[in-house]
C-alpha cells in the first residue's frame, strides 16, 4: 500500500514530496483589487510550512466579471503577478508546490460585486444573467489561458482550471445551464468544447514542465454522473493532464443518482485507465484514516480543506499520529487566528454551521 508521506511525481516531471494537497479554499482574504495581501500570503505559506506536499490558491477569477465572492484573489491583470511571485517562491521555498485555480463564477457572479449583469453560457432568470455572445467565450477561453501565463511568470509550478461546483466551466458542461445552439452547445462535446480548447491552449503555450490541472465535480449544479464520467475518461485518455482533482463533498459518498447506486461515487473515476495522469478526491477529509482511505481508495492524493484550516501542519500530525484526528468543533476565532486565519477568513467561516464558536459580544 502506497504511504501518504511517499513522493509523487507527475507527468510534467513536478514533484510533490507527499500525497497530501492544499484544497483551493474560499477565504475572502485579499484585497478589493483581487491583488494579493499580507494574510493571504500567510495562510498559504504556513500551510507550505506545515508540509503539504501541493498549496493550491483560492479561486482565482480571470476576468473582473467573474468574480465571485469579496476578497477574492484575481489574476486577470498584470499587476497582479508581482505580489503573486512572492508568494510562488516563499511556497516553493518551504518545500511544496504552488499552484493557482483559475476561476470564473459565470452566472454566480453577484451583479452587485461586479457591477453588471452576470454573465454565462446562456440567459439564466434565476440569476439574473445573460449569455455570453460567441466572441465574449472565445474572450473567456483567451483569458484563462492569459491568466495561466501570468501564473507561470509569477513562478507558480502550475495551474488548475476550476470546473466544478457551478462555476463558469461547470455551467458550459451542464445542459441545465448550456441551452447554446452554436459550437459551444447542444451535444456533450460541444459543451465541454470550451474546457477543452482552454487546456489545450495552456499547454501549448506554457513550458513543457508546467504542472496543468482540472477540478470536476461528477454531480449536482445540473451535472450528470455519465457525462462528467466521459468527461473525465477522456481528460485522462488524451494525456495532456497532470491532476484530475474530484470534488466529491464526501470521499466515500454514494451517487445520487438511483440507476448509479451500489457502488461508491469515486469508484466510476478510479477505474478510468489514467495513463500518467494522477487522481486526487476532496471531500470531508479530516482523518488520518480519512487520508489513507483515499488512497486505498485508488486516489493519487488526498486533498485536504477543513482540515487543513484547523492544523496548518496537518500532514506532520498524520506523519506522527497514525490515528490522528482534528481538534473538536468549534472552534473559537482565537484558535483560528492561531492557525494563521485572518477576521475576514474567520466571518467568512462563520457562515459553516457549527464550525466556529460563537462569543459574546463585546
């Protein structure tokens, strides 16, 4: 059985020094202009210190219309590399891998937030959107693969596409969401045309050694579990990725849907031939039993979120402790600031039913 503290190498030649991966948490934590601040910085680089083999960004939006949430970290500007490089190579110092997800939220852009209307694959009452003209995709393709250049000369070993969880990406996939007619709509192929062409592009344009990953999740936000399965079956058959990341929610879940039912939702993924592609699973890893089980799983690596907030240095305690397990919940924000999360990172977790103490007011 592989050990979690084995070293894993991927297709590019990148090199993590273990099997545990920084999932790319939403923490408010940046500054208005999506440039990078102080206690960003120090939220990736103790957890680099903490030794994780792979620190992945939050969600970062490639273009201003795309963001999602406040303080949202951006790379859609030049003037974003500089603070970027800093933090590439203060990651990279303490011994992991830095990598940026790229980031549109499509139609989960809040108006108020970005100051229009939002925008996806198609008109979306709901959310108050409209669809994207052809020329505005082929923008949106253009500045995710901008973006990745930014990312590699800032010095970040690679980048992931973030198309899960109803983001832009997801919403192409989606017929729910993609009700287009043009080259972008209708079969799977066309809606998946744009992830596609978008990884692609990277990897024509980015140097031979740059580490180039996908977020899926195979359910919900108008996904199906086939489709997403096709997906995924030919991002590992074409064999231009180095991480195929699931979002998973739970790592042992079962699928939703009635006609997949009797086996784990994982298991449609990990069967998939993979060629030099890894697999890593997010969902409720909190454990080190947890951790093991996704390898045992057929994972590649264990990504960790929860977790990862609550003990900067998780993967040492697994390493010490074969039975290790998280601090109680909740927590109080003393203990968060302890573990190098800002206030706005800490109201931000507020909204996590049970996870934060509440304390008496002032």
């Amino acid at each position: 059985m592989t050990s979690l503290h084995e070293p894993l190498e991927f297709a590019s030649g990148a090199r993590m020094k273990n099997r545990f991966m920084l999932a790319p948490l939403t923490n408010c934590q940046s500054h208005d202009d999506g440039s990078l601040s102080d206690e960003e910085f120090r939220w990736l680089t103790l957890r680099a210190e903490g030794g994780f083999g792979l620190v992945m960004t939050c969600a970062t939006h490639v273009q201003a219309r795309g963001r999602g949430f406040p303080g949202q970290l951006a790379l859609y500007d030049d003037r974003h590399v500089a603070p970027l490089a800093r933090l590439a190579e203060a990651i990279k110092a303490r011994g992991s891998l830095a990598v940026v997800q790229l980031h549109h939220a499509g139609v989960r852009s809040p108006a108020e937030l970005i100051g229009e209307a939002p925008v996806g694959p198609s008109d979306h009452a709901g959310h108050g959107a409209r669809g994207l003209t052809l020329g505005e995709v082929e923008q949106a393709a253009a500045d995710f693969v901008a973006a990745a250049l930014r990312a590699e000369r800032a010095g970040f070993d690679g980048v992931e596409l973030h198309g899960a969880h109803g983001y832009l990406l997801a919403q192409f996939l989606s017929e729910e969401y993609n009700r287009r007619t043009d080259r972008y709509g209708g079969s799977l192929e066309n809606r998946s045309r744009l992830l596609f062409e978008i990884l692609q592009a990277i990897r024509a344009q980015c140097r031979p050694g740059f580490l180039l990953g996908v977020r899926l999740s195979p359910e919900r936000f108008g996904l199906r579990l086939d489709e997403m399965r096709a997906v995924a079956g030919r991002l590992l058959a074409e064999g231009r990725l180095d991480l195929l990341d699931l979002s998973l929610w739970d790592v042992r879940k079962l699928p939703e849907e009635p006609a997949a039912a009797g086996r784990s939702l994982l298991s449609y993924f990990t069967e998939l031939p993979r060629g030099a592609t890894r697999i890593g699973i997010a969902g409720k890893v909190a454990t080190a039993a947890d951790a093991r089980h996704c390898l045992e799983a057929g994972a590649d690596l264990a990504i960790v979120g929860r977790a990862a907030i609550l003990h900067h240095d998780f993967p040492e305690r697994v390493r010490a402790d074969a039975r290790f397990e998280p601090v109680e919940l909740p927590v109080t924000p003393d203990y968060l600031r302890s573990e190098g999360l800002s206030p706005p990172f800490i109201r931000y977790l507020g909204n996590w039913k049970g996870f934060v103490a509440e304390t008496a007011p002032a």
